[in-house]
C-alpha cells in the first residue's frame, strides 16, 4: 500500500502494472487472523481483543470499523483462505 502511495518510489518499478491502477479510496481493507485450535465459540472475545489492537491502525487510515476478522482454520477453510488439502 505505501508503494500504490508513492513512499516508497524506488519499489515502484517492481509494483504490477494492476497495482499501480488502485484507486486506494475504492479498497475495502480486512485484517485477517486465523487461529490453529479454536472453537467457533472462542473467537467472539478474540476478536474483541484484535479489534482493540488494531483500532489505532483502522483510525489512521480510515479503514472500515469491522475491519477485523478472526477465524478458526474451519472458517477459514470454508472461506477459502486456506488451502484445503493439508
């Protein structure tokens, strides 16, 4: 993202030619975490606690208050983030 910016010019040449089209006022921005052995159950108070942690973050670059989101390797199976044959 500090690249698309232009903080980081030297990085820029690697950037792909899509990166460099990002209208960053037209990305939703979500912070992920996926836990190794938690029930669906545990995450509510986890998340609370991620959300606490990252608050300064989403205030500075105005990202969307529910920016994040906890998962158990379940969910995130079924979400497709992790990769389902292991």
């Amino acid at each position: 993202m500090a690249c698309v910016l232009g903080r980081h010019p030297q990085a820029e040449p690697e950037l792909p030619c899509t990166f460099k089209k990002f209208r960053l006022s037209q990305i939703q921005v979500k912070f992920v975490l996926v836990t190794k052995d938690h029930t669906e159950r545990a995450l509510p108070p986890l998340k609370k606690a991620l959300e606490k942690a990252l608050r300064p973050t989403i205030r500075a670059w105005a990202f969307a208050p529910r920016s994040a989101i906890i998962l158990n390797q379940a969910l995130a199976r079924k979400h497709g983030l992790i990769d389902t044959t292991s």
